[in-house]
C-alpha cells in the first residue's frame, strides 16, 4: 500500500466527515483502517463486527462512491473484523484528525485501542437510534416528596454505579400513572451516566425500541440490531406498556435476559406493575417483577406546592418579572391534583397572560385560567389481585380455591362473583380476565358476568354483598 492510498483514503473521510457530519463519522467510520488497495478491490477493516455489519447495510455504496471519486478503477469494497493477534507492521504517516471532545472535554481517540468510554455518549446514544432526550429532565430539576422518595433514591444510585460495580438492584421497575415523573427520573438517569462518561447508556421508549427492532427484520440487520443493544452497559426503556408484537416481545425478552446474565443494568418504566401487563409473557414479567419495583404515588399538596415553585423559579431565569403571589400558588396546589403536567399547564397559563396582557397574576385571574384543569379525583385504580383476595376473604375461600379447577358451590358462586367484579372494575378483556383465573375461556368469564348479574338483579341481599364488595375495593 503506497502513500498514494493513504492520500486517497484521507480525502474519502474528508468527504465522509463532511457530508455526515462529525458525530455519525467518528461513531461509525473513526476506527475504520485502510489496509490494502489492489486490482480494483479496496479493502478496510474495522474493530468489531456490529460495526462491519452496520457499515455494509447502510453506508458501503457511499464509501464505494467516494473511493470511485478518488480512483476510477475501483470496483469493489471489502469490509473485514481485525483479529486480535498481532498484525504486520505497516509504514503509514499519521494523519491527524479531528475528533470532537467528549463531554467532560476529553479527546476520544480514533485508532484501534480506543475504549468504548471515549466515543461521545451522545455519539453513541443517537447513532443507536436512541429517542430524544430534554434537557430539563435531570436530577437538579426533579422535586423530591413523600410520594417519589424510593423512587428518586433508586434512580440516584443507579445513575451514580460504575463500570465493574456490583449492580445494587437489577432491573430497576419505576411504575405510576401518567403525569408523575416516570419519564424525569429516567432521562434524569440517562443525563447523570453521561456525565460520567464510563458507561454506554441507551434511552428508548418503547416505540422506538420496536421501530428499530421492526426496522432491522425489514432491511436483514437484526443480528447488528441485537449485537448494539446488548453491548449496552445501562439499558433505560420507557412506556413499556405500548410494546407490542410477538415477535418484538421475544426480542426484548431474549435483550432483557442477556443483559441481565450479563451484570448490565436494566430501567424500565410502566404505567402499572409487572404483573398487570398482560401482554407481556410470563417469563418476562416474572424477571421484571425479580429486581426493585417501584411505584410512584399520587402527588401529595405539599409536594404540588414544591413543584410550583420549582416551574416559577426556572420561568423566571427568562422572564424576570414574573411573579406569583404565594395565595396563587396555594390555590393552584389545593386544586390542579391531577399530575405534575397539569401543574405545568398551570404555569405556563399564568406566564402567558402576565406577559400577552401585562397585567399582574391574581387569585381572581388563577380561578378563571385553572378551571378547565381542576378535575374530578382520580378513581381508584383496582387490580385483579386486590379482587381476588377481597372476594376470597369475604367468602372464607383461598386465592388458590378461586384459580383452581374445583367446581364445588362455595367455590363456584365466590369464583363468578369475582370475574363479574373484574369485568366491572378493572379494563380488562374477558381473554384476559380468563387467563388471571386459571387460564378460563373467555366464554366462562362472560357466563360468570351475566350469572351475577341475574342473581343481583332477583335478589336485594345479593345485590348489596356486591355494592359492599364494590365499596371495599374503591376505598
């Protein structure tokens, strides 16, 4: 291989970096090395095979062009993984390339001893395809109260592990309903790892996770697709609730298990516990159930009161003048209970009329602006779980009684009562509440519903041992 070569394959990355851009070309082409250019075939090799597989699927035409560009004769690209052992000395010149700072303002290198900490985390983060991350959404912003403590101590410890450190907790399982800070504390998570700079972190939502996964079937990437997400040291997804798809269910199974054999961390977020996604396989959810699940509680008034406060302060770096008098502020906690969005919702109200009008933020002007966003209590969310054991309680039977096949009155009536309650309480299918129940067709559940139904409708006493149940489960 002559100077003339190496000449030509600088050119080929001047333009490469140049149409890509800095990060895509130091994350995908930074380690790739010419080694020989003979009879029309260029050949280049790379470190790992992820990054020949990923490089062939996406970008081997561009390369081939560019080298076409530089030396008309070439007619092929050979793309191969450096072995470990040791190669035959080469004369090269060093060519000096530009290589952007990592966060912590360290240079990453690009020749073959880099470490994966060198590469920019955001590099890695968004050439993964990793979902957007706002930069609100970090510790310092997050306000802690009663109802997220466990949760916020979690993610904390999480954020702050490092490389090689036994992991505390694995997977960490953050559930609550919407608006209460699932989605801050695991961006939060995400921005702290990055800072530190000595792990490989990955944010994705679900969506995203299946949008790369069904991406990679369809363009025969997927081992490059699974080689990537398994490499990574902090696997944060949110919203799993949303994944769909048997095939996509399977491939979070296998990453989730790997990872985990692995000693990699695992965060994951839903809007209900591991036992209520359905439509997840049991082995998953057993294996999500295995490490710390956390549920983030209503927003207590206090804590609303904080997050207020929180929201004015950081309004007020940009616009100085706003001000909110504290009889507002005690307003708008008393009332706007519903999440921390709405309470957000509030602000922003309040900022656009104090400088769309220029009048001052008053009591009168909160209750007119707020009263779209002052609802209802939320009701009770009930689990088919709590259903199960109240009805067994009140009715002198076990759970296991209520799952089991045995068809005996004092089993039979309770078992019915507590499909009907299911069916009417919670918002899951017949299939579904079939399959909580000892794996019953869904047909069974429906002559249960319509059974009690029958029974509550002929008789009072009936009818109230079902409104006391109702009561017992809604309190």
């Amino acid at each position: 291989m002559t100077g003339t070569d190496q000449e030509r394959w600088r050119r080929v990355k001047d333009r490469l970096r140049s149409e890509l851009g800095d990060d895509v070309f130091t994350s995908w082409f930074g380690r790739m090395e010419l080694d020989t250019v003979d009879k029309g075939v260029v050949r280049l090799s790379v470190p790992t095979r992820f990054l020949r597989n990923w490089i062939q699927s996406h970008y081997s035409e561009k390369v081939l062009s560019r080298w076409q560009e530089e030396e008309a004769d070439v007619t092929r690209l050979e793309l191969s993984v450096r072995s470990a052992t040791i190669r035959p000395a080469v004369a090269k010149p060093r060519i000096a390339e530009a290589v952007p700072p990592c966060r912590d303002g360290r240079e990453g290198a690009v020749n073959g001893s880099e470490t994966r900490a060198s590469v920019p985390y955001m590099t890695v983060h968004e050439a993964l395809g990793g979902s957007p991350l706002d930069p609100r959404l970090t510790f310092e912003t997050f306000v802690v109260g009663r109802s997220n403590t466990l949760a916020h101590a979690a993610a904390k410890q999480v954020a702050t592990s490092r490389r090689g450190e036994p992991l505390m907790f694995n997977p960490l399982y953050v559930h609550s309903a919407v608006g209460l800070g699932k989605t801050h504390l695991l961006q939060a998570i995400t921005w702290a790892g990055n800072s530190a700079g000595d792990r490989k972190m990955l944010y994705l939502t679900a969506e995203r996770f299946m949008y790369g996964f069904v991406s990679a079937l369809r363009s025969q990437t997927t081992l490059a697709f699974k080689e990537a997400v398994r490499a990574i040291d902090v696997l944060v997804i949110d919203d799993l609730q949303f994944l769909q798809g048997r095939s996509t269910q399977a491939e979070f199974c296998h990453t989730l298990n790997a990872l985990i054999d692995a000693g990699r961390q695992v965060v994951i977020a839903s809007d209900r516990p591991p036992a209520d996604l359905e439509s997840l396989d049991d082995r998953v959810r057993s294996r999500l159930a295995g490490g710390l699940v956390v549920e983030i509680a209503s927003l207590g008034e206090e804590l609303r009161l904080e997050i207020l406060k929180s929201r004015i302060a950081a309004a007020r770096t940009h616009h100085p003048g706003f001000e909110v008098p504290q009889q507002v502020l005690v307003y708008i906690a008393k009332s706007v209970t519903h999440n921390g969005r709405d309470l957000e919702g509030a602000v922003n109200r309040l900022l656009a009329h104090s400088k769309l009008t220029g009048q001052p933020v008053t009591l009168e002007m909160a209750e007119r602006e707020m009263r779209d966003l002052i609802r209802p209590a939320e009701p009770k969310r009930v689990r088919i779980e709590d259903i199960q054991r109240i009805v067994a309680r009140q009715y002198n039977v076990s759970r296991a009684d209520l799952l089991s096949s045995r068809r005996t009155a004092n089993v039979v009536r309770p078992r019915q009562v507590a499909m009907y309650l299911a069916k009417i309480l919670t918002l899951r299918s017949l299939p579904e509440i079939g399959r909580r129940f000892g794996g019953r067709d869904h047909t069974t559940v429906l002559h249960a519903v319509r059974k009690i139904e029958s029974l509550a409708g002929n008789d009072s006493a009936f009818a109230e041992e079902i409104e006391s149940l109702k009561r017992q489960l809604q309190d």
